[in-house]
C-alpha cells in the first residue's frame, strides 16, 4: 500500500519535485520506480502558520564538576573551546546555559563551590560558572542564562528542612547579586535539582515576591526540575513561567526507536491546557559519540528535541553535561559535546553531540527581548516520517519577523530508520517564500561514520515554480533544511594528548591558568567539599597563599538518602589515570584537635551518588588529636556501564592506625607523604614513617587531598606544597 501512495505521490508532483533532489531520478519511468521502491512522506509547510515559540536548545554547565578542567586549559585552546560550544554558525551553537548555584558537595562528577559558606560572607569569585557564563556571553550575547541549585551550604536549613526555606530564598537572592556584578543577566531561575514533587507552592510564590522586589522581575522562575510527572502540578499556576521537567523523553532519549515524550499537552485534556511552555530542562548523560554507547549515542539529542514538540509540545531542550572537562576515575566519562580532560597538554576533542546539537540550533533562534524575530513551530508540518515512529521524525518551523524576512527550517532525523526513504515538499503561503533556495546540511550518524561526516553542507535545493521539490533521506542521518544562511562548522583543533608527567609540584597558591577568573588551583578537582585559594592562617616557607577546605558544616546534600549512604566528607582529586607508582606528598595545617586531613592515593572507580566517599584507592589521614589511619578505600558497585570499573572488595579496610608520639602543633605546618611502589604501601608524617603495608588491590590512578575522611565531618583543613613524584615498581 505504501508503494501504491508514494507512486501516486511523485505522479501528482512530476519531475520537477526531482529536480532539486539530492538523488533525482533521471526519467518519469526512473522516478516511479524509485519511489514506488521507497516509503514517501509529504510535507506541506505554509509559512504563514505558526505556533509555540521555539525556546532554544542548550546545556547543563554544573550538576557536578564535570567543567573543572576547562578553566585550567591555556587560554587559546581554551578559547576554541568555548567557541565551539556558544559561538553562532560555528559549532554547537548553544543557545541556554544553565549554571549550577554551588553548594558544597558532590552533585554527580564533583563538587562546585557555593558563594557563601556561611551566612552573610558572600565570594562572588568562588567557582568557575560566572566565568565560564561571561566567556560564554561575549560570544553569544543572545544566549540565555538559567540559574539551578543542587545542593547548598548547610546555613540555609532550618530545623529539618535543608530545601525551599526562607533562607534559601535569601541564599538565590545573593547568588543573583553575584551574577549582577559580574554583568551576567539572568534570564530563568529554578528552586532545587530533582527536588521537587509539585508541593512548593508557597515557597515559589514567595520566591517571586522576593525577586520582584529586588529588582528581578525579568527572571523568569522554571519549576519543578525533576522527573517523573511533577511538572503537573503547575500548571496554570502564573508564579511558574515555565514548566521543567527531566527526561521528559524517558531516561536518555532514544534508547529504543519508540521512544514517546510525555506532557500534559499530551494528554489532550482540558485538565491540562496552558500557554505555559514545557522544556526538557535536563536531559541526561547521553554518550558522546555514536558507536558503541554504552547509552543512547549523541544523535539521541535531535531524536529528543524532534520528538519532543512532535509528541508532547516541548519547546526548549538542555542537554547534560556540556562538557566532559574532569579527571578521570569519575562516574560520567564520555559524556558532553566537547571532552577536554587534558589541560596540561591543550588536547581537546569536539564530539557527535556537538554536531548533532547543531543540526537544530543553527536553523532556529529563540526570541531575543525587544526583537520581533521569532521562530514558531509549525505542528501540521511536524510528525513522523511515514507515519511510523521507527522510521524516523521530522519538526518544522517558521521565522517572522514583523515585516519581511520570513523563513522557514525543517529538521529531519531518521536515526532509527532502516532503509532510505524520501520526503515529498511542498511550501506554500506565498510564491516569494516558496521558490526560494533551500539549503541542506547534514550528518552521518550511523555507527560506522566519522567526523568528517557529521554536519557536512549538501548541494543546494531549487523548488519548482509550485514550491514542490523532493529529498532522498538515508537511514541514520539528520537533515537541516531551511531558507537562512550563514551556518558553518568551526575547524579549529586541540594540541597532541599526552599524558601529566611525574614529577609534578603545585605551590596550591596560585590562581592557574584562568589567574583571578578561577579562585582553585591548578588540577585539582573537588568531589566533596571547597578547595580553593585563600590567604593561609600562618605562611608557609614564606608562602602566604594555600589552598583551604571552606565548605563550613555539612552543606545541604543533593539527596536526602545521601545522609544515610556511604559517609560524607571533602576531598579532591588531581593527577593521571596513568599514574601507579608514586609519592605522594603535601604540607597541612590543622586548626584544631577536632580537624583531620591528608592524601589520597591510586584513585579510581568513584561511585555515583550519592556515594561520592566511595571510590577505589588509598587514605592516608592524620586527626588533630595525633590518631591515623592508613585504609584502602573502595567502591563495591561496578558503576555506570561504559566506565570501565568492575565490582572489587566489598568495603573499605584499615590496613593501618595509631598515634603519633606528638599531637600535631596547631599553628605549624606538617609534611605528609604516602608512597606507592607495585604493593608496598607507607605513609609518613614530618619524614618519619608511620606504617609499611603490602596491598596489591589497586594499582593506578590519580592522588588526592582529604579532609576528615569516613568522619562524615568538613573540617576546616589548610594545604600546601603538593609534590607527586615517581618511584620505581
């Protein structure tokens, strides 16, 4: 039957709906044949309808950590990074950014710094999203920035609620104040990270006074950031801009070709009607590439984004995480749209999702304040590709600009197709519109392709004087279709990979490659807990600047089952995966009997949250009473599929402890050392050795700063003069 249609489709069209065809058929008898041979489906576009807006496609810049190298890559390189991230018609071409508000303790990779500790000490330096943002928006002075908490310093709690508290409000309050004062605009706000169950009405209404009376009344408020059907209970409520939910498309979009996104709209019910637009405002950890994905690969983000306004009306999509820019040993490898996990070297690479991102966002603009350019969807020119979700979808949109210049983009995705099929066009609404010259980019995303496949610009389209023309699509492709100009793919690259060298020596007092733009040193990347630079309470050989342990107290954590999990303490992790046999060494301050600190060693396989404490590797802590252990730490569970860890012992084990003779001196500095030489494990304080131990369960991995490990506590601990050099095995 579908034969029978296709063939009568390309009869009632003649030859000239060929013409512009990338794969035209070179005779009538030619062109039924082909059609008859291929399932068909017609699109008529008229450019004079129009619905939702379209809100943008973007990413997620926090949600744990998995930024901390970018800021320490040279400058040029990192440059081209961002360039490639936000800059228009250049790569992904990102179009919303969402910030993570810090708070102390680990939210998936890591842990990124809050703005105030403590109540009422406000660092509007402390972190590296306001930096990253600046760049970001001097290359892209359209792009949208959006505001999310996922944790927060404990100071904010009050009695047992540690979320959607006055004091909260208070906390976002100064965050904004924070951005102001860098020259950021904050365009949407959100309340807590996957938090939220649609029962914080009152809270959000008095978040809403509280905005209009300081003086962000343009900030828009995005509820409920979780998951599941939350976003329902608010709707129609005219304190919520926008709806926001997480993978609203199902846990990462696409992981069978019948994926169905899921809104209210989609209900077709009365219950349900609103303006309010819903955005996919996170979806989460899809694969970087489009082979071997242990999860959905990165074309998954044009299936989310086509399928999600086909199927349920979504019209904003933010991706997580923009960019794989951590150490390794961590949860989510090989995830973002650019991986830059070499700093030392200036290697970086530009991924699939970078291109998959921008087979949208370079053919569609969201609405800019006091600009009447505004690109709408277009429903009846939006569906699936033969009407079958297997083969494939398809979203149209429409610019209009209040005058002239109206345009059109249709994006096509058959990532899950099986067989070439053809799209049948018609665009209407005006001959001056209809005949004008399309162009096509497209990708390659089967798994067999390569770089130079993905967004690659295809021989324009001429249709004929009806505005008919066809386009042969492939299995695994995406399609950019549209009348605008001036796309582009950057060609800009990263130096050679090398791996850090041994030795390796950090004063932890200098402000790295970023100077005062990145308040942490150089390399070091927190998983728990705020490292950054500060004045140190007494110098060091001199030294008046380390790096201090700032979280206060225990912050507000993600989840409320993180109090019960594997415990809670601040540390950080720097070095190489490559890294086996070494010494480790570093100078601390302890301030009181209370605080403890010291080094890790062969760091590996950390566990996903909410057991940030959980990772494989060595611990050598020194209390301030003068107690020490010396434990091989683990992560019992194998962790994410494609991270390369497998199940080892079960728990943690001391394989050493005692005191030392003295206490260590509160106001002097003390020299800690762990060695690692093939299974010989020693520890030593002030360069007399503590403990020799024969261990042979981990061999490798990146060294590591600790304080108060397996105490659940966040003391207040003080480092400098790291040193990590080689040993023989």
């Amino acid at each position: 039957m579908r034969a029978v249609v296709a063939g009568a489709a390309v009869l009632a069209c003649g030859l000239s709906c060929l013409a512009g065809s990338l794969s035209a058929a070179a005779s009538p008898v030619a062109a039924r044949t082909l059609a008859a041979a291929e399932p068909v489906t017609n699109i008529t576009l008229d450019v004079r309808q129009g619905g939702r807006v379209y809100d943008g496609v973007g990413g997620v810049l926090g949600g744990g950590g998995n930024a901390r190298y970018l800021m320490d890559y040279p400058a040029a390189q990192r440059s081209q990074i961002l360039t490639y991230l936000f800059k228009p018609d250049y790569g992904a071409s990102l179009q919303i950014l969402k910030l993570e508000i810090g708070g102390d303790s680990d939210t998936s990779d890591g842990a990124e710094p809050s703005v105030e500790h403590t109540r009422g000490h406000v660092n509007c330096h402390a972190g590296y999203e306001f930096a990253i943002a600046r760049q970001a928006v001097a290359l892209h002075p359209g792009l949208k920035l959006y505001g999310l908490q996922w944790a927060a310093p404990g100071w904010v709690s009050e009695g047992r609620d540690h979320r959607f508290t006055t004091r909260d409000i208070g906390y976002l309050l100064d965050w904004l104040g924070c951005a102001r004062r860098q020259g950021l605009r904050i365009s949407y706000l959100g309340g807590w990270s996957e938090s939220d169950q649609g029962t914080h009405q009152n809270w959000w209404s008095s978040l809403r006074a509280a905005l209009n009376r300081h003086g962000y009344r343009q900030v828009q408020l995005v509820a409920p950031d979780d998951s599941g059907a939350d976003e329902w209970h608010y709707v129609g409520d005219r304190t919520i801009a926008v709806l926001g939910a997480h993978d609203a498309c199902g846990r990462h979009p696409g992981i069978a070709p019948y994926t169905t996104c899921i809104s209210p709209w989609s209900l077709n019910s009365d219950r349900y009607r609103s303006s309010q637009p819903m955005w996919v405002s996170e979806s989460g950890a899809m694969a970087a590439g489009v082979s071997g994905c242990g999860r959905p690969c990165a074309q998954a983000i044009d299936r989310g984004v086509i399928r999600g306004y086909v199927d349920a009306r979504l019209t904003g999509f933010l991706e997580w995480p923009v960019v794989n820019a951590m150490p390794t040993g961590l949860p989510y490898q090989n995830r973002g749209l650019v991986t830059a996990d070499q700093p030392w070297s200036g290697s970086y690479r530009v991924n699939a999702l970078t291109w998959a991102t921008a087979q949208i966002t370079q053919f569609a603009a969201p609405p800019r304040p006091g600009s009447k350019v505004v690109w709408r969807y277009v429903s009846s020119a939006s569906g699936r590709l033969d009407g079958r979700t297997a083969d494939g979808s398809y979203m149209s949109l429409v610019r209009t600009t209040g005058g002239p210049g109206t345009a059109w983009s249709t994006i096509i995705e058959t990532t899950t197709a099986g067989t070439t099929q053809r799209a049948m066009f018609h665009i209407t609404g005006g001959s001056g519109v209809a005949r004008q010259t399309v162009h096509v980019w497209a990708s390659n995303f089967h798994p067999s392709s390569s770089s130079g496949q993905w967004f690659v610009q295809q021989p324009v389209i001429h249709p004929n004087k009806y505005g008919r023309f066809s386009l042969a699509i492939k299995p695994g492709w995406v399609y950019s279709l549209t009348t605008t100009t001036g796309q582009g793919k950057g060609a800009a690259a990263g130096l050679p990979a090398s791996s850090l060298a041994l030795p390796l020596t950090e004063s932890l007092g200098s402000d790295a490659r970023a100077g005062s733009a990145d308040d942490e040193p150089a390399y070091l990347a927190a998983q728990n807990g705020a490292f950054e630079l500060a004045r140190c309470a007494v110098p060091d050989a001199g030294d008046k600047m380390c790096t201090v342990q700032e979280a206060a107290a225990t912050p507000g954590l993600w989840h409320t089952y993180q109090y019960i999990a594997h415990k809670q303490y601040p540390y950080a992790v720097i070095g190489d995966g490559g890294w086996t046999s070494y010494k480790a060494s570093v100078d601390v301050l302890l301030r009181s009997r209370s605080s403890a600190g010291g080094l890790i060693g062969r760091f590996s396989c950390r566990s996903t949250t909410p057991n940030a404490g959980a990772f494989d590797g060595y611990v050598f802590n020194v209390s301030g009473t003068g107690a020490w252990t010396l434990t091989r730490n683990a992560d019992p569970g194998p962790g994410p599929s494609d991270s390369g860890c497998r199940p080892g012992p079960t728990a943690a084990r001391v394989l050493a402890s005692g005191h030392l003779a003295h206490a260590p001196n509160r106001g002097r500095w003390h020299h800690l050392s762990l060695s690692m030489s093939g299974a010989t494990i020693q520890a030593s304080v002030d360069s007399v050795t503590v403990a020799t131990v024969t261990d042979s369960t981990w061999t490798g991995g990146p060294a590591g700063l600790e304080a108060g490990a397996f105490t659940s506590s966040w003391p207040h601990v003080e480092y400098s003069h790291l040193a990590v050099t080689p040993l023989g095995s």
